[in-house]
C-alpha cells in the first residue's frame, strides 16, 4: 500500500502523485471514478472499471467500509497465505 499526502488547491484540484500515477498508468485527460462512503473517499481510474460496473462500485463501497473498521480498531492480523485465502472466497 503507497500512502501519499497531497494538498488541495483554493480551486480543489489536488496533485496525483507521480508514483500512483505510473503504477496505474494514468495519464493526462484520464477519467477517474470516486466513490465516497461515509467520509472515506476512494478514486479508481474509470479504464480499469469492468464491463460489471455495480460489481466495481460494490467492492469499492466495501473497501471504504473496511478502511472505517480499521481507522475503528476493528481489525485482525493474519499471515499473507491466511489473507490471500480469505480473500478468495470472496
């Protein structure tokens, strides 16, 4: 996970930094879907997003409610394979 700060403008345009940029591959002009969920914010550039768009928006309203259990405390440890199994029932 690449954790970056970035300052809003009197315009409210903020900078993408340059490594998330690379790593999705997002450029100038590209479209970026932003979900917000209970005061969490997530922001996926829209080429990524499959032909199966609610099921998109519904992992995303998810990893926003994850993101609030964590801020809450409400979170377990676990190794890399007991995560990566977790996760494929998913």
């Amino acid at each position: 996970m690449d954790v970056e700060i970035v300052k809003l403008s009197s315009k409210g345009q903020f900078v993408l930094p340059l490594s998330i940029r690379k790593r999705f591959k997002i450029g100038k002009g590209e479209k970026l879907l932003l979900v917000e969920e209970k005061g969490t914010v997530i922001l996926r550039p829209v080429k990524q997003i499959s032909e199966n768009i609610e099921d998109d928006i519904y992992m995303m309203h998810r990893a926003a409610r994850a993101w609030q259990e964590i801020e809450k405390g409400h979170s377990k440890q676990m190794s890399k394979a007991a995560f990566l199994k977790e996760l494929s029932t998913w």
